[in-house]
C-alpha cells in the first residue's frame, strides 16, 4: 500500500505538510525526529490525515494535486 498523508505542526496549528510514504507510522516519527529538512524547524507534528492507496502512480499524482492551490483548498475544506 502506498499512502499520502497530512501532518499538523502542534507549536505552528497554521503549518501543514503532505507528503508521501509506504508507512506512515515511521514517517510520522522521522517528522518528529528532525529528519526532515521542510519540517524540522515546525516540530511536532500530529497525522490529521492520511489515505491509502493500492497503485503509486496514483498515490504521487494525488500527493502532487494536494500541493497546488486548488489541492490545497480541496484538503483545508475536504480533509
């Protein structure tokens, strides 16, 4: 499976980041460790939500589309 989540910064509630993983659970807790450069600075971060996918291309596209303006209101309205 291939998911594509969103995570919150607990300190920042207006910062948000998405992204893409085959375990969410490990990505989270790499956030949280600082492993990240894009999201080191924003830390902790909570999941507010994540969907599953079985095909990747599918999954990247959709991760891609939640990144330009229209996915992001999609996210902020839907998710």
């Amino acid at each position: 499976m291939y998911f594509v989540y969103i995570i919150q910064s607990e300190k920042y509630p207006t910062r948000f980041y998405t992204g893409f993983t085959t375990d969410v659970e490990k990505r989270l807790e790499a956030h949280n460790n600082g492993q990240s450069t894009h999201t080191s600075k924003f830390k902790p971060w909570r999941l507010k939500t994540y969907l599953a996918f079985s095909d990747k291309e599918q999954a990247l596209k959709f991760e891609r589309y939640l990144k330009t303006p229209s996915g992001r209101a999609f996210s902020k309205k839907r998710l």
